[in-house]
C-alpha cells in the first residue's frame, strides 16, 4: 500500500522546484529571522492549488500561505505579524495599510487567476481609474479568484496603489496564476522588490512557497515559457481566435479557424530571431539565491549522439540547483530557422557553495535537422540539415549562453525522408485480405492470448462484427469519479479498464494527491522528480481500482490566453515532450497505463470542439507534433487521445494522415487511441482514420452508424479487426486485465440478492456524491447535471440461477417527481421504468418497485435517471440554457424472483 504522505511530500518538493523567482531586488529574498512581514489582500489567504476540469483534484487539504509562514515563524526564520491576517478579510484605507507599517516591513501580497477548461483568458484592458479610492473594500478584491482576465483588474491595481503611497516598505508579490498573464503592470510599482511565480501549486502550495521565500529551498525553477511585455507581442495573438464562418443559433455550429500564420515563430523562437527587446523575461529564466558559474565548456559527437559537458560551479554562498540548458544555433541557409533552439537540458544536484559538477547533455544530432516541407532546400518532405555550422551553447536561459564551440556540417543532409500528409493528401493503405470466417466463438480469452497459446489475430476472429463495435466505444464507469472504462467484452475475458483523470493527480470521488498543474512540473526541468510523481500518482491510481489515467497534457502552450495552458507544459516541444515522458514512465512503472493527449494543435479553448487549427507542415511537425513524438518514442504510452479541433479541416479523430500516417507509421505507435470526450465526429469516420474508441460510455446512435457502415461495406470485418487487435492490446496492459479484475458480479444465492448501492457507483466526477442516509445505509448519488446530455448510468452485472422476471424493489429521493428511473438491458432496451411520481416531499425516501426480465447467468443492467425531453440542446448534448437543478438519491436495492413474491 503506498503512503500517501510521501505523495503529499513529491507534491511539495516540485512546488518548491518549480516555482521561479522572477525579480529580487536588494536581496529581499530569502527573508531573514529579523524581517518582519505581514499579508495584504485576501487572496493570500486561500491559495489557488489548481485548475478546473479534468485537472482538478478532490484533497485532503490545501496547505495556505498563513500555514507555510506561521510554520517558518515558529522555526524562527521570520517574524509574521498574525493581525494581518484578519485585517485582510477587512479591506484597506491608506490608515490602516500605516498603521499595518509599524509592524510590518515586508508586506506578501497575491495576484490569483484561476482557470478550467472550456475557456480562454479575457483580455479587457483595465480602466484607469484617475481618482484614487479612499478604502478598499475586501469585496472588491477577491473577485479575481475566478477571474480569466488576462490584465489585472482595476481593483487589484487600486490596492497596489494604495500601498505604494502607505509607509510599507516593499512587496513582495505572489503570482498564483493558472498561465501567464500581463505582468507589466505589477512590475511597475516600485514597491514590488521580489516576485515569485508558482502558478497553481497544488495542495502543498502554501508549505512550498514559505520554504522558497525563507530560503529553505533555493529556487531552482526555469521558465518554460518567454514573457513578452504585452499580449499584443505574441504573433499569434492576432489569429488566436479568429471567427470565420456564419453564425448560427447561438455560435454552436460557427467553426472558429485559428490561422497558425505565425508557424514556427512562437514563443523564444520567435522572440530571439525578432524581438529580443519585446521580452520582459526570457525563456528559461530564473533567479537563484545563489551564483553559478559555467567552465570547460565542450561538446563530442559519436555516432548520432551529441554530447555537451560543461562544469558547473556554485560561486555563491549557499546551496543551491543549477539548470544546463543546450541551445544551437543552425546555420541560417536556404530554409530559415529561428536563432536558437532548446535542444537537450539537465539539472545539477544540489551543489553546496564552491561545489562543482561535471554535467553532460546527450540529444541526438539529427535533432538539429529542420523539415523542409517544399524542398528549398532540394529535399522536399525531408528533415533537413543544410550544410554550415551549428554553433552550440550550454546556457542559464535562452540570453545566457555559453558558447561550446562550433560543429561543423560540411554538406546539407537528409536525417529523415518522409513524405507530405497535411495538405489534403489522402492516406492510402493496403488492407490484408478478410479472414475465411469469423464470428464464431473458438473458447479462446484474452489471456490465452498473453500467454502465448493463441495470437491477437485468432482471438479476434472469433468475435462478431458487433463485439468488435463494442471494443470501438466507451464502456460504463465502474467506480465513482471515473470517466468512462475500455474493453469490457466479460465472456471473453476483456476487463472494462477504468479511466479518470488528470494531469494534476486522479481525478475521482476519493481523495488523492494534488500535485502542482503541469507548467510548474515542467519549470523544474527536473526529470526525476517528475519521475516519481508519475510514480506516485501511478500508485494511487492503482489502489483504487483505475487502469487509465487520461493525462498528461501536452499540447504547446502557443499564445497565453489558452485556457489550458496550466495544463499543459511550455511554448517548446522538447521540454513539453520530455516532461511528458517522465511522467509517463513514472505512472506505466505502477502498472497504470498513461494517455497523452490532446493529439494535435489543440492550442485554444474558445469553441473547442468547433474549432480548426490550420497549421502549415513544418510548423506541425517541428513544434506541435514534436512533443507528442518525443513522449512516445521517450516512454511508450499505452493510449493517446485524439483532440476535439480539426486540424487543417480535418477532425483530429477522424485524421488518417495524424492517426495512422504520422503516429503509426512513422512513429511506430502500437498503442490505442481514444477521443476526448463527447465530441461530435462520426464513429465510422474516426474507426476509419484509425481512432479505435470512443469516449465515452454511451453512443447507440454512434453504434447504430457504424453498424450501417459496416453492413454497406463501408467499413470492413477488417477494419474493424484491426481496430479492435489495438484497443485490445492496450487493454492487456492494464491493471484489470492483470489481476483478470471483471468487475463486481452479484450472484444470487438466496431468495433475495440485494445489491448494496456503494459498489456500484458509476458516475462521473462532476455529477456524483456518496453520502451516508440517515439509518447509516450508503446512498448511491446525487445528480446535479443533466443525465440525459451527460449519459448517466449506473450498470450492474446481476448473475442469476434462472430465466424469469424478477422483482426490484429500492429507495429513492428526490426533489424532481416528473423524472423517472429507467432500467434498460444489455441490448440497450428499455425494459422497465419506475415513475417517481408520489415523491412529494424531497426530504423522504420513497419506495420504487419494477419487474424486470432476466435470462440465467449474467445479465447486464443499467439504471438511468430520465429526465423529460428537452429541446434546448445544442449539438454536442449540453443544455442551452440552465439545467433545472435535480437531485436524485438512490439507495441499494433488492432483487427476488416474481414468483417467489407471489408464493
Ligand atoms: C477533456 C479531457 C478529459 C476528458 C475526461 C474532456 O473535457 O478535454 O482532457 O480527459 O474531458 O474528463
């Protein structure tokens, strides 16, 4: 059984790790057992641990500010004035920050900016308001708690003033921020001396950032994104999220096309070719409290691996890490390249003051070739190197580097031959002939098949042409807080392999680890610990039954007002790529398997399942399907996720050049890929284009499709075969398939089964709640969505010793009477329905009783709260308008057979 403490403990060391010290003034920074510091403002009350969506994580507890600081006051280490606390949930009149001055020097203040999925950052320019405000009420300045706003508000501004004109002597700011926004404005207060950024630090945040400010840790973290001063800066703010296309009703049907004009000028690489004086700080950056100096600088080649070796010396007093960051210059020939480009990094140990380490960086010299897509080079649809020298740099970021020499390339040449997939070609592929026969049980499980006794290509040739669309969609969740499960094909011996997410820690109706949201992961350049944080979190995936987690995230983190970027890593493919591996290797080394995702260029949140990125092929290939190749080729992930966008007009899911051109045939992929969630793509387009499953339960229309094209011969028993020999492969590797887990099967063996509600939890996160009734029983759940649009089912394997009808009899609340209990069978009939009419009182339990047919043996059941139809939906199955607010409870249940009710 794994400790969960020592998860909490990873949790806060790559907090520490992570976070970067953007500016320290006089030494503000590492506060002094004589400082004397208080809060300003509410938000340093409440630390934001993570995002939303599939990356928030239900915890134990969030470790504050005020806990890290009072601890480090009770070490001695600073002295906290505790009255700031509760004058922080007061508000500020010039007064009252004085009077806080005479107790004071250093006054901790908090910029928030939450975000979730779904969402980018607005960008509304603050007013300025020229009046200053006598008091600031606290109400004024918390609301950027949920704020996206990508400047400050002017109430955050207000009090920023307001302290500028108090006799507080400095600032020092804490930027708990999802994703980097405008930081111009709180830069120019003189009174902010120090600021850390530790994005959203999970749940030990508070802990972790009182050891950075007392020096407990030296902060070591790097940025993996460039700061421009102004959003504007970026070139893909001017296409970030450009509307092309007819409004229809309510926006849902306009398809929103981000031009990706910009190609391979993101982040450093454009700043560093163009507009080095654009950048307030830049890639890589991060102070430290100590010193480093870079010696004997060199790099080999052997074969096709470079190696950089530098020696790094801690020339300050304390201790402290360092990052070798590897960047090359390629020579600017007939394709042109930005003027430098990460290649390889490393992190030092930790060095004490006067220590020195020998660092080496390998990375494959072919990874300086640049894509030529249309032969400028003379070598079209090739990695190219041309012909020049590559001068390489060991460096503390992308503007201190340290030349390592020269190598020398004397003729242009082609690393790789590919051919071109993004410009409307179609894929091509030969299909092997069909089988003589198939369909037709032979006795051989799936297990037969991993030990050897029978091959994948017997084992699927026994299955019918519906078993294999079965393979090809999501299966009911079998534990609260889960997603949706894989497989499930019992009589075979295929588990229904359970996934949750996310990439912040699991995801589910239990609590579990939250960890710090990725870019702060990947600011610490630290393999290792990233490592074992997958470790860990593959360990308490495990223990709960799950199979797959649906993390990381990695798409690039293209212009700042993506929504998503805390999910996501950095503005470069290496380090997105690398990052990712890490964590993969860690979570697959606990036998749960990893999905990478959101496969590809889905770099916007603002209409995210209508949206169209259209990217040239270099672009792609050098920048947005980089990471995923690396994290693949890197660790070998049992599953990837297609995104919801198109790419270049053609769904992700539904893109045979992505799905089987780049990542099967050029990359080699042998695992599964799945969909995100409800998107809105054809099943049969997608089986085609070689996305085996999608997500998640529930589709009978989506079957019924790609049963019609299987029967019009529009997909063949082949394709189907093939599809399902992937999902079934992933399957094998997962944690039900290993210990053959089936699931709960309630057997009866008496007269009466009763099926105690608890173990069967099928919900998703967002819609389920255990809780205990009143006589001590479980009580199942508690919707607060929509069913119908979420496709809410709560599934059982009832095992029974004879065909007949059987009577079930439970208890239900619920503040809805129109709505009604549904129980549909296998098939996905509907085969009773329980009317919750009589329940007129929403606090009292109520009685339901319907017959049901069953056959001997296993039957499957589902039970699903139906709702009345509406109309108001829009066409990916969510609520136009609000959903009515519904709660429903249902207890366990009982199940005898009618006749032995009638004797
Ligand atoms: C997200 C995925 C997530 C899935 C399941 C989707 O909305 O885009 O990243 O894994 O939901 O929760």
């Amino acid at each position: 059984m794994f400790d969960l403490k020592k998860n909490y403990a990873i949790s806060r060391s790559l907090a520490a790790e992570g976070m970067v010290l953007l500016k320290n003034e006089g030494a503000v920074l590492p506060f002094k057992p004589t400082d004397r510091v208080g809060v300003v403002g509410k938000n340093a009350l409440s630390l934001l641990s993570g995002g939303g969506g599939s990356a928030a994580v239900k915890t134990e507890y969030i470790r504050s500010l005020p806990d890290g600081l009072q601890q480090k006051a009770a070490e001695g280490k600073l002295y906290f004035y505790e009255p700031s606390l509760t004058l922080a949930e007061n508000g500020y009149s010039l007064a009252i920050l004085n009077e806080l001055a005479q107790h004071i020097d250093t006054a901790i203040m908090v910029v928030q900016r939450h975000a979730s999925e779904g969402a980018d950052r607005t960008i509304e320019q603050p007013q300025h308001v020229k009046e200053e405000r006598a008091m600031i009420e606290t109400a004024d300045i918390i609301p950027q708690l949920k704020s996206n706003a990508y400047y400050p508000t002017e109430n955050e501004l207000a009090l920023f003033r307001l302290v500028e004109q108090s006799a507080i002597k400095r600032v020092v700011l804490i930027l708990n921020i999802a994703s980097i926004v405008d930081l111009s404005h709180f830069f120019a207060f003189p009174k902010v001396q120090a600021v850390l950024l530790p994005f959203m630090a999970g749940m030990e945040g508070g802990a972790a950032i009182a050891d950075v400010l007392c020096g407990d840790v030296n902060p070591s973290g790097r940025l993996t994104d460039t700061v421009a001063y102004a959003i504007e800066d970026h070139p893909s703010t001017a296409n970030f999220n450009r509307i092309v296309g007819k409004r229809l009703k309510n926006d849902f049907f306009v398809v929103q096309h981000s031009l990706y004009e910009e190609g391979i000028n993101i982040g450093y690489r454009y700043f560093e070719t163009y507009a080095k004086d654009r950048v307030q700080f830049p890639f890589g950056f991060g102070l430290s409290y100590t010193t480093f100096a870079f010696n004997s600088l060199s790099f080999t080649v052997d074969g096709d691996t470079m190696t950089v070796q530098v020696d790094v010396t801690n020339t300050g007093e304390v201790s402290g890490r360092e990052v070798v960051q590897v960047y090359v210059a390629a020579p600017q020939g007939r394709l042109p390249k930005p003027a430098l480009e990460l290649r390889g990094y490393a992190k030092t140990r930790l060095l004490a003051a006067g220590e020195t380490e020998t660092v080496r960086v390998p990375f494959p010299l072919s990874s300086l070739a640049s894509f030529d897509a249309d032969g400028v080079t003379g070598y079209p649809a090739a990695w190219v190197m041309e012909a020049g020298n590559y001068t390489v740099y060991a460096a503390q970021d992308v503007r201190t580097l340290y030349s390592c020499g020269d190598y020398h390339l004397p003729q242009t040449t082609v690393t790789q031959q590919l051919t071109l997939r993004f410009g409307g070609q179609p894929y091509e592929e030969v299909l092997p002939p069909a089988p003589a026969s198939w369909g037709k049980d032979r006795g051989i499980k799936l297990l037969d098949v991993a030990e050897g006794k029978a091959s994948m290509q017997e084992f699927v040739e026994q299955l019918t042409a519906e078993e294999l669309i079965e393979l090809a969609i999501g299966q009911p969740a079998a534990f609260a807080g889960g997603t949706s499960g894989i497989g499930n094909l019992l009589h075979y011996g295929v588990p229904n392999a359970q996934t949750a997410d996310g990439p912040a820690g699991m995801r589910c109706a239990v609590e579990r680890t939250c960890f710090p949201c990725a870019t702060l992961i990947a600011c610490t350049w630290d393999t290792e610990l990233q490592y074992a944080m997958g470790k860990a979190l593959g360990e308490e995936g495990y223990a709960v039954d799950l199979d797959v987690l649906l993390a990381p995230g990695l798409n690039l983190h293209r212009n700042q007002l993506c929504g998503r970027n805390f999910e996501y890593m950095a503005e470069d493919p290496l380090i997105s790529g690398k990052t990712a591996a890490a964590i993969v290797r860690g979570v697959q080394s606990e036998g749960l398997c990893a999905t990478i995702k959101h496969f590809a260029a889905n770099n916007c949140e603002f209409k995210r399942m209508g949206g169209n990125s259209r990217v040239d092929e270099r672009t792609l290939r050098e920048l947005y399907l980089k990471g995923f190749e690396i994290a693949i080729r890197e660790s070998n992930p049992a599953f990837v996720m297609s995104a919801y966008n198109k790419l270049n007009g053609v769904p992700s899911s539904a893109n045979a050049q992505l799905l089987k051109g780049v990542l099967r045939d050029e990359w080699g992929y042998e695992g599964a890929v799945m969909t995100d969630w409800r998107n809105w793509v054809p099943m049969d387009e997608e089986i085609l284009a070689g996305n085996n499953i999608k997500m998640p339960h529930g589709y009978p229309d989506e079957i019924a499709r790609v049963r019609g094209a299987y029967y019009n011969g529009r997909i063949s028993i082949v394709q189907l075969q093939r599809n399902a020999m992937y999902v079934l492969g992933a399957v094998m590797k997962t944690r039900a398939f290993e210990k053959q887990d089936f699931g709960t099967r309630h057997s009866m063996t008496a007269d009466v089964l009763y099926i105690p509600s608890v173990a069967l939890t099928t919900l998703s996160a967002m819609s389920v709640k255990q809780g205990v009734r009143e006589d001590g029983e479980a009580y199942l759940c508690r919707l607060i969505k929509d069913a119908r649009a979420q496709r809410i089912r709560l599934g059982y394997c009832i095992d029974l010793p004879q065909e007949g009808e059987y009577i079930l009899t439970g208890e239900y609340r619920t503040n809805r009477p129109e709505y009604e209990l549904w129980f549909e069978n296998e098939a996905g009939e509907r085969v009773a329905t329980a009317s919750c009419a009589e329940a007129a009182d929403e606090n009292a339990w109520y009685r339901f009783t319907v017959t049901v047919p069953f056959k001997k043996g296993e039957n499957r059941l589902s039970v699903i709260p139906a709702d009345e139809p509406h109309t108001d939906y829009d066409f990916f199955g969510s609520y136009l308008t609000n959903p009515p607010p519904w709660d429903l409870h249902l207890a366990g249940f009982e199940v005898r057979r009618k006749k032995e009710m009638r004797e």
